[in-house]
C-alpha cells in the first residue's frame, strides 16, 4: 500500500501570512484574474504557508480543505476573511489556468 502524503504535512494556518509585495509578484507572474485585492490577500497566506513548511522540511506538503463551507470569512479566528473563493484560487492554480 503506498503511503498517503497527508501522513507528512502541516494544515493551512489561514492567519499566517508574508507581505503583499512577494504576493504581487506571483499575481502578476500567473496572470490571475478575480478581484486582485482578494487575490493578494489568498495568495499571501498560501505562500507563507508553503514557504514556512519548505523551511521545516523540505518535503513537508500543506494539507486544506476543499469544502465550500470549510472557511469562514466572518469568524473571529480567520483575520484576513479567507473564505470560498480561496477554494477556486486553489483550484485555478492546480488546474494551470
């Protein structure tokens, strides 16, 4: 049985992030579409998640939810309102549009 790579990984901490700056580079690198203020706010958690597990190890993944009611923009515990359309910005990344 081969083994599951969510066996070796860190959750998403939703309220992580790193400055708008390197997530600027990266919305305008991938050409995405969607609000760019919302963008940059998903974009900034996602790579600071990827880059903060990276220099754990190496080989570390970053495991999320997918599920449309997962994030709640309105909770006390998600500071930058990350919400559904996080979802499609992972989606649209995974998909290479």
């Amino acid at each position: 049985m081969a083994p599951n790579p969510l066996d070796h990984s860190n959750f998403l901490d939703i309220n992580l992030t790193v400055h708008a700056e390197l997530a600027d580079k990266f919305y305008e690198a991938l050409n995405l579409g969607g609000y760019k203020n919302k963008r940059l706010t998903q974009l900034q958690v996602l790579l600071a998640n990827l880059i903060s597990n990276h220099q754990t190890d190496p080989d570390l993944y970053t495991a999320l939810s997918l599920a449309d009611g997962f994030y709640k923009p309105k909770s006390r515990y998600n500071s930058y309102s990350i919400g559904k359309g996080f979802i499609n910005l992972i989606r649209e990344l995974a998909e290479g549009d």
